[in-house]
C-alpha cells in the first residue's frame, strides 16, 4: 500500500509518493518583468497575444510608472504595435 502525502508531511517509509504543491512551480511569466513580458508578447507570432498585449498597456504603465526609462521604452513598443496590421 502507497501513501501519498503532502509536501510538508514527511515520512521515512520507501513507499511514500510526495505531490508538490502549486505554489513549488512559477511561470515563466511571472519571473519576467513587465517589460519582459510586453516584449515576449509583443513579438508573438500569434495575433492573439500581440492583441492582449495591447489590452493590458495600461497595467504595464501601472507598473513600470516610477522609472522613467521603462516608461520611454513601453511607448516605443506601443509605437512598434500601432505599425502593426
């Protein structure tokens, strides 16, 4: 008989199966920044995700607000995607 139990549960048993958690795994979007993720999409083959990209400008300008060199540089992509049929 197998156990399975939880990350946090531990157990000196050879049998015993351990399912990570969630929360063990990040996106690789969430470990690139704003700008990161504006350039990923941005240059996307796939007209859906430049097309998201242009719905989420806003948040991205949200959070690049303070630092005035990302600022600069999400016009110039905003300026790359008005270009774009």
């Amino acid at each position: 008989m197998s156990l399975i139990v939880g990350v946090d549960d531990y157990s000196s048993e050879s049998d015993v199966i351990i399912i990570p958690s969630a929360l063990d795994f990040v996106s690789q979007d969430e470990m690139l920044t704003p700008l990161g993720r504006l350039d990923k999409y941005a240059a996307s083959e796939n007209v859906f995700n430049r097309q998201m990209v242009a719905r989420s400008l806003l948040d991205t300008l949200r959070e690049v607000c303070d630092d005035e060199r990302d600022c600069i540089a999400v016009l110039e992509r905003i300026s790359r995607l008005a270009d774009d049929s």
